[in-house]
C-alpha cells in the first residue's frame, strides 16, 4: 500500500489532563543558567536545518491510516476508576478497534544473569492521568488552623498557611511531570539578604535542603516526622549555556574571626560599613582595608558588585597561607588487569585504544601532568616512559609478598615529554599480552606498589579489573550464595569480605590518592569489596556485566565513560566542610568520603556531579528569623589553582506545622532517604531497609492526618498530603522495588552492590529518574516532538509506569539515566519499522542490545535527536545503553522491562494503588490506637497480634480452670 504524508492534527482538548492546582513558583534565586531538565539545548543536525517536516503517517493493519490509535492521539486511555467517574468528554475506544488487543499485561521484576520464577505479575487498576482529586472545602481547613493556632513562621507572608494545599493520593494516577517542578519556593524575611541579585540565595542544583523552612525547636521538628538534612553536589558541572562560577581573584576573603564563615549574601554591614556581622555566630568583624579597593587598576570599587556579596555560589583564588605544599598536579596512574580473562573479553584492547584516544582530552594546561602505567596477572608490569631509547621498557616484579618500585623515577612520565614514548605502548599493549594463559590476578599487590609511585604526590588511580582478584595480599574466593540470596543473611554479602580495601583507601585518603574502578564482571566479580577503595577516596565506580568488546555495543559504553570521565575538570586534594547557624549541627554523612574529624570531609578527589547528602540535628532551639548553611570546598583545580568555593544557603525558621509541610522538598527527602535505606541495607538487614521507608512514609502521613486534615482520627477514606509530597509515597515505591533494595532470591549481589553505590552518589538530577524512569510514547508524540525547538530538543510528555499505558501496534521509550528501552508492539505496522529500522516488518526488527541506525526518515530523526537528548541531559559520564524490547521476543528482556513499570503490581510487591491501600491501613491504625506517632513494621504488627491473641486464651483458659 503506498504511503502518504499528511500533517495530523492536535491533540484533542477533551485528551488533556485537567487542569490541577498551579505549581509553586520558583525560587527567585534560580539561576538561568540551568537548563531546564525537560528541554535542554541541542544542535540541529544540517539535514533537518530546524524546518519541520509534515509527519509521515503510517498505513495501518485492520485500520484505515497509521499505527497511531486515534483514541489515544491525545495521550492516555480513559479509566474506570472505582468511585470517580470518567471525566466529561473523554473518548470512548475507538469504534471498530478490537477490544482484546491489549497487551499481556505480566510485569514482573527481572534482572539480567538470574533464574526467573513463574510469572506472578498483573497489572495496576487503570487510572486516568489529570484527574482532580478532592479537595477539602477552603473553611474547613481555614476553620482547622485556625483551631489549631497554626499562624505564620519567620520567613512568610501572613496568608502563608492558607497557601498550604491539600490533595488526595487514592484513586487517582500520580502526576509524575512534577518530578521535574521546582522545590518549594524559599520564603526569606523582608532584608535578609543585603542584595537584590537574583543569585544571591544557593541554587538547588548545588545544594537543596530537605526543609525550605526549618522547624524552630527540636520538639516541632520530631512533631513533623520530617528527615531534615542537606543534598550537595559542589562540583556540580557547566554544560553550555550555563553560567560558571564567579571567581573572586583579588585574594581579599573576608571571613568571621569566631565561626570562620566566609562573607556572604547575608551578612549585615555596621558602623557606617568599616564592620560587618556574621550572619551565622553574630560576631562584628572588621571589613578588610582593601575591600573597596582594586588593586589592578588602583581605584576605589563599588562594593556592591563584588562577587561574593552577590551570588551564594563563589569560588576564591586561595592565598598561600590555605597551602601546605605547592598545588599538585594532575596524575593519572592506570592499573590494568591483563589476565586472561581480561584480554579474551576484549578490555585490554579497548582500554589502550580509548586512553590513546583520550590523551588530547586529559586536562594539562600548565604542561604539569604525569601519567603512568601498571600492567598486572599474576606478576606486576611497570613501564619506564622515560626511557633514552625512545621504546618503553618492561620491568617486571614477581615477589608478592613484598612488592616494591623497580626503580625510583621514570615509572611516571609528564604526559607532554613522554607522549610519543606512550602512544608506543599503547598501540602494543593489546598485542604484548594476546598469547596469555596466565588466570590469576594480584591487584592487592599491584595496588600497593601504585600507592607507593604516587603517594609522594598524591593522584588518581584508575583501576581496569576483569578479574576477581586471587594471588596476594587482599585476594578474594567467591562467596555468592543462592541460599543466602533473598534471607537475612544477604546483607552479608553486600558488605567487604576483606579488611585490606578499607585500609588501603583509608592510606590512599591520608595521601590525597583517589582510586576508581571499572569492573567488568563475566562472572563473579565481589562488587561489595572493591567499591571500598572509590567510597573511601572519593572515588567513583564503574561495573560492566557479561562484558566483551565483540558486542560494539558494550565497547562503545565503556570507551565513551573511560573517555569522559579522564577528561573531566575535577577538584584534588580537597576538603569540605558544611557550617550552620547556631544550635544546629552536622550529625551523620553519606557519599564517597573520609570522615577525617567530626565535621571536616576529606576527598582526595571530588568528581562532577557526585553528590553528598548530610543528616542535621539540634543543638538548641532556634530564636533567630533565619539559618544560614554554608560549605567551603578547599581545592586544587585542574589547571593547578588553590581554591575556596563556597556555597550559602539561607533558610526562614517557622513555628508552624502546615509552613513546614508546604517547604518540604520531596525530591531532596527522596535523596536522603536512599542514602539511609543503603547504610541501613548494609550495616543491617535489607529487611529493615525496608521497613524504615514504608515506616518514615506512614509517619509522615500520619503527622499530616492528624495535625493537618478534618479526619484527625479514626479511619479515612483517602490518603491525603500536601501537594508538594504528592509523589513522595511513589518514589517510596519506587525505591522498594529498585534492584538496590527490592527483596527476592533473584538479584545477584554484585548488581545489588553497584545500584548501592549510585544511590549514594547520584546527584538528585539523575537519581530520581534512576528509581523512577521516564517513560514516552513515540509512535503518537505530537510532530513538534524530537524537533529543535527555543529550548533545545522538544521532548515528549513523561507518562505513568504502567503497562496499561503500552499498545500491541505502538513504540515505546523508557529510560532510568543508566539504560534506555525502546519497547516495540507485535501489532507495529511496517511503514514504522522501515523508518525506524529500515526493515521491512516487525519480525525482522533484532531485540536486544543495540544501536539505533541513522536513516534519511523524519521519523528517525526524531527519535535519534530524542535518544541523544535523553543521553545529554543527565550530567554524569554514565553511557546509557539502549536494548529494543519486543512484544513477543526474549521473555528475560521483556521481564526486565516491565520491572520498570512500579505502578503495577509484580509478586511479592504491591502495586501502587495497592501500597496506597496499604500505607493507609498502617495510618489508621497508627493514628487510632498510637497517639504518640510511634509505627509498627509488617513483622512487628504480626508479632504484637499473636502476643495478644496468646495473652487472651492464657485469661480464658485460667478463668475456666482448664
């Protein structure tokens, strides 16, 4: 049937969600410069030059035009809600379309490598995006506060309250868009800040509090239920068109005598200006004599433009007396597995060909970086680069026991006098080792000769193992059992089962040495240990399973992290430290660090975009109208500069319950809380992980219920939250069914490890979507989607994870920052995959792992610029990998798959309606008999019935004499 081009019309009106309540504004601090996360920048390719094409329409099976359904044009298929009718002139089906062509609706969890039990799953009730769910009548809930002498905090205006809004959870599908809205808007008192600049409060891409109004006492703050704590992310990186850190390069740092805060945004100026009190401790310090002073051009300056009086966000050119030694420079010291294993999988060829790529990449602006290579089976392999020869030299150390440097220099080169030295060992080294047999692997060894090459100088080693480690000191046997999987035993195995990582990083720490790890794990590779050395240092880890180079797939992912992240700016020999006003402290830390006092961080390395989270508690109580929270990063930069950069965050203090509900930052506690949830999986049980989630959500559901709500007490009908934690029960949900702490005997510990490991160091940016994918439909997507548009790439609408939302003719893209899916439907018309994958019919589409092709079509166009956007957007050197998935093709994929979509049911795990069933049971019940806000687990609600149960026929079987 010959095709035709049309141009198809908008979506109908009656398919738009309905109109819910207006988002909160956003801070005025935002900064311009980040791009907004829906829609970032792009650059047309020169074949589509930015003109929109008319969208092809594709002929159909059975149906008179395209594979798109003219019913769901608009967006999603009504839904029979129990108790809330659909929503006037929605669309029926469309008439004539066969009503059994749905999909086999049977998610279930599933994970890459493991056994799969039978298929359980069934799908989520239907629930139709956009419906409004009820609201409590405005008097009521003036009446209430009013009641309860709920008034405005610091910090608000006096109608403050009365803006707090309430929604209900149960029947009605989340509003997943708002994951990406704003945090509440921070309301300062009127003057707090000694500026008008838009900049002059921290962005949140930086730091972001769990509170954006911080309770004034401690009771208040226990009161709540609330986690309090920060999310910072001081490295965060600067994509084009973003603004880059001012830089305040005259050395003047003007900072509190008593608490050593730096000046800032928010301090007061006294005395006609020569003194300035500190925000923080109130100390009156002396203004620096040259603080209005440009010693440059040896003028008098405006004090008012200075840098640090205007953004929060500021990096100082540090003086000597910040200096213990000379700035280091930038060393990249490579430990490379060349066993056996290691070189048949195709990673020492790829390794060697992507850092000779990557050379021109390394950052060496003053012409002062060293490089230096570590070959390593079962002997060790130094390379001299120095060599008059011209050819690198081999020496090689095979005692054990007692490793040593087999000379005192030359092992690590300046990368400019060495170049051509190295670019010959790199074109060999794949050839050096192609006849190994050798099956062992001594990293410990190896790694403590590193040690000693760079400790002098401090530096990064980048550590290539495909191997478990077997010879020497700290070699590991694989201890994975399948019994243990799925018990309480399992947290065992995601603990290290050597102390000679932990101490080894704890050395590295103390000698401003960052190690990173790339594992590639064909087999056991004991995740769980050797993420000691990166979580210690600063480091980051990296785990690639079943790899081989054959697959250009896994080469390419592997090649683009090597190569982005060698190339990254990053921060050396640093340390940080977070300050808050008085009666408030730093109490418990999460990320990749040393703890080197109470409050002082050490990282030997601070990657971009790697995030901290800290735990904040009380001291006293506050009786000031706002806390100022303040981080200082001492650094070296990349091009070899001392520097200080400081991020300020200044906060209103509230008396008021409703004010603290209404500041809440769902995506910020999301991000606390997985860090807990992984220090509790691995210091105790996965079990208790768990059960504090689900615990900390009816906790802060219950609060609300009975403080904020009508139905104080007593069962309710729905679940109500405020609008701005809506979603906090879904991306609970969301953790629960994540492969870091989802239960089941099927999840290999070390994926269980590494998913881990990037819940506690994903900046919220990337994490949110890592537990809550995002998930579009492409075969209907309005024809400006997958176009350049004013922002960028114009992406599709996010849609809600469950597979209702999937159709047998449709093509569908889910991606959680780590890997991309393109679902494709049975029933998907041949005009689709001939432009999509210039094939002709949905059987000749390959499932699996794949890269899409690039073809003359509009339709793949647009889908390429939207995968290149979805890789783009997220900003860490992840490579997401793309699998096509299809309908009827490999059972394992397709599981996998659907273990995405967390709104619908998958044995042992509720559905999200479900869990909403659930988390209201434990509310009523909770509230009803435990006014005191204390809540039971599962296992300890069950444990307190029995006991009861036994109490009564004790009584009963006393009384009767039996």
């Amino acid at each position: 049937m010959a095709h035709q081009q049309q141009h198809l019309p908008q979506q109908p009106p009656v398919q738009q969600p309905v109109q819910q309540p207006p988002l909160q504004q956003p801070p005025q601090f935002q900064d311009p410069g980040v791009p907004n996360m829906g829609m970032a920048g792009g650059t047309p390719s020169p074949a589509q030059g930015g003109a929109h094409k008319p969208k092809r329409v594709y002929p159909g099976q059975n149906m008179d035009s395209s594979y798109q359904d003219p019913a769901s044009a608009g967006g999603f298929q009504p839904a029979n809600v129990p108790g809330i009718p659909p929503p006037p002139g929605v669309n029926q089906p469309y008439p004539g379309m066969n009503q059994q062509q749905t999909m086999d609706q049977t998610p279930q969890f599933f994970v890459p490598g493991g056994d799969q039990g039978p298929n359980l799953g069934q799908p989520a009730p239907g629930f139709q995006q956009g419906l409004q769910p009820p609201q409590p009548h405005m008097n009521q809930l003036t009446n209430q506060m009013g009641a309860m002498n709920v008034g405005p905090g610091y910090g608000y205006s006096n109608q403050a309250a009365s803006n707090l809004s309430t929604v209900a959870l149960m029947g009605v599908a989340p509003r997943v868009l708002d994951l990406d809205a704003p945090p509440p808007t921070i309301n300062l008192p009127p003057n707090s800040a000694i500026t008008d600049s838009p900049h002059a409060n921290c962005d949140p891409s930086y730091k972001r509090s769990t509170l954006n109004a911080i309770p004034s006492t401690q009771q208040l703050l226990q009161k709540s239920r609330l986690p309090f704590g920060l999310v910072i992310t001081p490295y965060r990186s600067v994509k084009e068109g973003d603004d880059p850190v001012p830089v305040v390069t005259d050395s003047i740092i003007a900072r509190c005598r008593r608490c050593r805060t730096y000046i800032n945004p928010f301090v007061r100026f006294v005395e006609g200006g020569q003194r300035w009190k500190c925000n923080m401790c109130y100390t009156l310090n002396e203004v620096p004599s040259s603080f209005d002073y440009d010693p440059q051009t040896q003028q008098p300056v405006d004090r008012w433009q200075r840098k640090e009086l205007n953004h929060a966000v500021v990096e100082y050119i540090a003086p000597t007396e910040y200096m213990v030694r000379p700035p280091q420079p930038l060393v990249y010291l490579f430990v490379i597995d060349v066993s056996y294993p290691a070189v048949q999988c195709g990673m020492v060829a790829t390794a060697a060909t992507t850092i000779l790529e990557s050379l021109d990449r390394i950052p060496d602006d003053e012409g002062r970086t060293k490089i230096g290579i570590i070959t390593v089976d079962s002997s060790i392999h130094f390379y001299n680069l120095n060599a008059t020869s011209g050819e690198p030299q081999m020496l090689v150390v095979s005692d054990l026991e007692e490793p040593f440097l087999p000379q005192p220099q030359d092992l690590l080169c300046n990368l400019r006098e060495c170049r051509s030295t190295l670019e010959s060992l790199l074109n060999r080294l794949s050839d050096m080792f192609k006849d190994t047999q050798a099956v062992g692997n001594a990293l410990g060894p190896a790694l403590q000769t590193a040690h000693k090459m760079i400790s002098p100088i401090g530096g990064k080693i980048l550590c290539l193992q495909a191997t478990l480690p077997n010879l020497g000191v700290g070699a590991l046997k694989p201890r994975e059992d399948p019994k243990v999987l799925g018990t309480s035993k399992e947290s065992t195995l995601l603990q290290a089962s050597s102390a000679f990582y932990k101490t080894l990083a704890i050395e590295c720490s103390k000698t401003q040495v960052c190690v990173d790890m790339f594992i590639f794990g064909s087999q056991y590779s004991d995740v769980a240990t050797l993420s000691c050395l990166p979580r210690y240092t600063g480091g980051n880890t990296f785990f690639y399973p079943a790899f081989t180079a054959a697959k250009s797939e896994d080469a390419l992912k592997f090649a683009h992290e090597l190569a982005e992240f060698v190339s990254q700016r990053i921060a050396l020999e640093a340390v940080m430290r977070v300050r808050a006003s008085k009666g408030l402290r730093m109490s418990a830390f999460y990320g990749n660090f040393f703890v080197r006092s109470t409050d002082l961080l050490s990282l030997p390395n601070v990657p971009r975009d790697q995030s901290y989270s800290i735990e904040i508690s009380f001291e006293d109580n506050l009786t000031i109208p706002t806390v100022c929270f303040q981080t200082a990063l001492l650094h070296t930069s990349s091009s070899g500069e001392r520097r200080i950069r400081v991020l300020t965050l200044a906060l209103p203090v509230t008396d008021s319950l409703s004010e603290l509900y209404q500041s809440a930052d769902q995506v910020a506690i999301t991000t606390l809380l997985a860090c807990k949830a992984v220090e509790r999986g691995m210091s105790s049980k996965l079990d208790d992980a768990r059960d504090a989630l689900t615990n900390k959500c009816v906790d802060i559901l219950g609060v609300y219920k009975t403080h904020l709500t009508a139905a104080s007490s007593g069962a309710t009908p729905n679940l109500q939250i405020s609008d701005n934690l809506k979603l906090l029960p879904l991306l609970t949900l969301g953790m629960l069914k994540h492969v870091a702490l989802r239960g089941g005997s099927q999840i290999p510990s070390d994926l269980r490890s590494y998913a881990m490991h990037l819940f506690s160091t994903l900046p919220s940016q990337c994490l949110i979507p890592y537990m809550h994918p995002r998930f579009y439909s492409l075969h209907n997507m309005p024809e400006h989607c997958g176009t350049i548009g004013a922002n960028g790439i114009e992406m599709p609408m996010t849609m809600n994870l469950s597979s209702e939302r999937l159709e047998r003719s449709g093509l569908f893209l889910l991606e959680d920052s780590q890997n991309i899916f393109l679902w494709l439907g049975r029933d998907a018309v041949p005009q689709l995959c001939m432009d999509l994958f210039g094939v002709p019919n949905y059987e000749s589409v390959r499932g699996g792992k794949m890269t899409l092709p690039t073809l003359e079509t509009d339709f793949n166009r647009r889908v390429n610029l939207i995968v290149g956007k979805t890789r783009e957007m997220r900003r860490t050197p992840y490579f997401p990998q793309m699998y096509v998935i299809k309908d009827d093709g490999d059972p394992a994929l397709r599981l996998w798959f659907l273990s995405h979509l967390i709104e619908d049911r998958a044995e042992p795990i509720m559905s999200y309606h479900q869990y909403l069933g659930h988390l209201k049971d434990r509310v009523s019940f909770n509230r009803a008999d435990h006014h005191d806000g204390f809540s039971f687990s599962s296992f300890e609600l069950f444990r307190l019935t029995t006991i009861i149960t036994h109490t009564f026929f004790f009584f009963f079987f006393l009384s009767t004499g039996q």
